[in-house]
C-alpha cells in the first residue's frame, strides 16, 4: 500500500471512530395545534416536554393569560411577537399527570376557556 493509500485509510478509520462517539439527536415531539375556540370541555393529550400550540385566529397572541391548576404537571407559556414573528400561546407537559387549565383572553368579551390536559411519559 502506498504512503497515500495509508493515509486515506487512517482518515477513514479515524472518522468512522469520531461517527461513532457522537450523540444521537433528541428525537423532535412535534407539538398538538388546536384553536382557542375548540378547547373548551377538551381533554389534550401530551407527552413530557410536548407543546399543545394555541391558535388564536383573529386575536392578538400576546392577549392570552392561561392559569394552571398543577404546575408541576404543565405550565402556560405566553403568546408573543418577537422581530415581526409570531409566537402563539401553549401549554408544555412537565410531568406524568392530569391538570386543568383556564385560558383568558385580555381583550374582553371572550369567556374563558377551560380544559383537561394528561401528560404521560
């Protein structure tokens, strides 16, 4: 074998070795989407770390509270816009359980929406 041939075959062997020592990516959880308007009475269903995204239609993303009832289990996270992109609100699973969550909207005369979340591992 050649002195190029050697070469080539090191690189090869040390690249199959650095391949072989890097992590697998986390696998991606792609989020539930559901409108405002058909979450009253549900019960979403998420898994640990997964987003249920809020789709406000016609009203200001940032014009929506939410509250909680076990925030160990799930927590609201805020509409907002951020460099002319709009970000909706949501609620992520924490952890293994069942929560209720009420979803308010700053603009008036929307009444509140209330609905069951179940995270599961």
């Amino acid at each position: 074998m050649t002195a190029w041939g050697i070469a080539s075959f090191t690189l090869t062997l040390m690249a199959l070795a650095l391949t072989g020592c890097a992590q697998p990516a986390a696998p991606v959880i792609e989020p539930v989407v559901m409108e405002a308007g058909d979450l009253q009475g549900q019960t979403v269903k998420l898994v640990v770390g997964q987003v249920l995204d809020i789709d406000t239609g016609s009203l200001a993303v940032d014009s929506y509270s939410g509250e909680v009832s076990d925030p160990n289990v799930a927590e609201f996270v805020p509409g907002h816009e951020d460099g002319g992109a709009l970000y909706n609100p949501g609620v992520k699973g924490l952890a293994e359980g069942t929560t209720e969550v009420v979803l308010k909207n700053s603009d008036g005369g929307i009444q509140n929406v209330t609905f069951t979340v179940e995270v599961s591992d």
